[in-house]
C-alpha cells in the first residue's frame, strides 16, 4: 500500500501535541480497532469531561457527536499521536471501514477517496461512497459481540469496538457465529454517537432472540460475515475489474447448472434458486425486500451480471457468498478469468436487455 508523505506540524501544533502525548504514549491500537474506539479509550483515560475537547486535541475541531466509521481530520490525528499508530492511509485502511466500500471500484477511487477525506471532505467521500449503507446494507450503528466484550475485558483489560463488527452485511460475528447487538446507551444522532466503548450491561437484549430465529440461515450470514471480513482486509491486494468480475459469476454459475449451452444465464432458474437462499434470511430487518420478494431477488442477480464501472460492496459480497465457499476460493476463480473477458460480458449484456424487456 502507498504511503502518504508524513504531513508536518507548526511550532505551536508541536508544542500542543508534545504536552498531552505522553498521556497515551502506550496506548497503542487494540487488535482490529476502529479509530473511534481508540480516541473513546483515550477520552476515558486522559479523564477529560468534555467530549468536545478530546475531538479538538485529537481531530482538530470541537464537536460532540461523531461518525464512528470513517474520522475527519485523519491527517491532524496522525501529527497529534506524533505518527506512532501509523500514516493517514494504513490507518483508514486498517482501523476504519472505508476499504469495505472500496472493494469493488478502481484503484484510482481508493487514492481520490483517501485524497478527499484528508483534505476534509469527508461529506462529499461519504456521498460518492453511498455511506452509511447501500440500499440493501443496513445503517451504520455501532455493533457488538458478546463474546468478544468478555474475551476483551479479560485479555486487554477493556472492551473496544471492532472494525469487522462494523462492516455493512455483517450481522454475527465471523469468530464465535453469535448475534451481534448494539449498544443502548446512547441513542445515534444521524449515525453519529459521543465518545462511547462497548458494555456487557448496555447491550440491546435482542441476541438471544436473533440467534433463535436465525438457525435456518446461520451458515450465510457466517459466510457473508467472514467473506466480508476478509475481503475488506485484503482489500489493497485486489484488482477489480468488471469484466472478469461478471466473467467470474458466470463461471461459477455454469458450474452450478445454471447456464445454458449458448453460455446465456438460465435467469428464471437463477432467480428461484437465489430467492430460495435468501428467503432464510428474512428475518433480518436489512434484507426483507430481497428475502420476500422474488422479483426484488431475481432484479438483483441480473444487476449483478452487468458490467459497471463500480459496484456496491454488499450485493456482491453476498452473490459471492451464496455462490463461493469462501473470499479465497472467489479469488482463485476470479484470478483464472483471462482479463480480456470483454466477449463473454457482451454476450451476457445482449442478453440481459432481451430478459429485462421480457419482464418489464
């Protein structure tokens, strides 16, 4: 991953950041935190009263309620912890969700989004990004595993947030397959929340709940939640292109007996059987349009199998779930797609006009 060249302090801002660093010079990241998590830690340790403040030494602006996906002023954390968690860039990627959004898109919108959200405009990355959730992503609300909280306590003496609880599509955890809940303490104000870490005694009851309902589509959502996962940590190492993304789909869906032999998509077929797959799902609030409506479903496969400049993250993830084993096994499909694959999209775009006027 390119680093960003390490952005420089004035006297004064060097003077600042010298008197109040060796508060938390110890205080390094927790494993997989998210940037929020780690200024809530702060804001409690440095005992200060006023959320306010802690954003001002931290980000460099007074406000009291905050986004906990992606921060802004990035590059003012960085000179405030004197570059010790890292470059503005390995930190967005490694304790933020914003490489969940990058996923399927160019290179060249990994390096604009990274641009804009330094240069403070972050309002205007969220938009083009489709943050907090595409339509069939749900919102972005701080979530947690009960499991993890203990383990955490136990092992680093606090619970933190995690940034693969966070993702969009991910509803269990991809460690220990439990529910994930959220946090009650404080309400969201437009997705944003004070300085807050995960407690056992504020989690919403509704686990239980979930996790009895949710057996009859378990395994998905403990495959969308790992392929998710594992997707947005190795996000740098992909190459997207929509070619051999659809070229990979149509392979996969050859070998499942759903292609015909003019290597056209058996569309009324394919819609059934992702239907099927996602109606043990529709007891989750997110996916009840695609879960109960076989139309919604059977519109969605053929969104997918037409190629376009960039893609949201969730329905894909969740074609390659229900599709692949896992992340790994999607990559190796996808890597054995010659990268010229512009015949076989072709093909499938004549047909996809013919099926959408069929059906409209």
């Amino acid at each position: 991953m390119p680093q960003p060249p390490s952005p420089t302090a004035s006297n004064s801002q060097r003077a600042e950041q010298l008197d109040f660093f060796p508060s938390f010079r110890g205080q390094g990241w927790l494993p997989g935190e998210t940037v929020f998590s780690w200024a809530s830690r702060y804001h409690r340790l440095s005992g200060k009263v006023k959320a306010g403040k802690t954003a001002e030494q931290l980000f460099g602006r007074e406000r009291s309620w905050f986004h906990t996906d992606l921060p802004a002023g990035i590059d003012h954390f960085v000179q405030a912890t004197d570059g010790q968690l890292g470059s503005s860039t390995s930190i967005l990627f490694d304790h933020t969700i914003l490489p969940y959004y990058l996923l399927f898109r160019p290179k060249s919108h990994a390096h604009d989004a990274i641009q804009g959200i330094r240069c403070g405009r972050l309002s205007d990355v969220r938009g083009w990004l489709g943050m907090p959730g595409n339509r069939l992503g749900p919102p972005s609300k701080l979530k947690a595993c009960r499991i993890c909280l203990e383990l955490d306590q136990r092992n680093h003496g606090c619970s933190y947030w995690h940034v693969s609880h966070q993702l969009p599509g991910v509803w269990v955890c991809p460690l220990h397959h439990m529910p994930l809940t959220h946090s009650r303490c404080s309400a969201p104000r437009d997705g944003r929340y004070r300085w807050l870490l995960p407690d056992i005694n504020d989690l919403e009851p509704s686990g239980g709940e979930l996790f009895s309902a949710m057996e009859s589509g378990k395994s998905v959502l403990v495959a969308l939640a790992r392929i998710a996962v594992h997707a947005t940590e190795t996000a740098w190492e992909f190459e997207f292109d929509a070619c051999r993304l659809v070229a990979t789909y149509l392979t996969a869906l050859g070998e499942h007996g759903f292609v015909e032999a003019t290597g056209q998509p058996c569309f009324e077929e394919l819609g059934a059987a992702f239907f099927e797959a996602m109606s043990s799902l529709n007891f989750v609030p997110e996916m009840l349009s695609i879960s109960s409506d076989r139309h919604v479903a059977a519109r969605q496969v053929s969104h997918l199998l037409k190629v376009q400049i960039h893609c949201a993250s969730f329905p894909n993830l969740l074609f390659i779930a229900w599709l692949f084993e896992s992340w790994d096994v999607f990559r190796e499909a996808y890597d054995r797609i010659d990268r010229n694959a512009s015949d076989i999209c072709r093909k499938v775009s004549g047909s996809l006009e013919k099926n959408r006027e069929r059906t409209s």
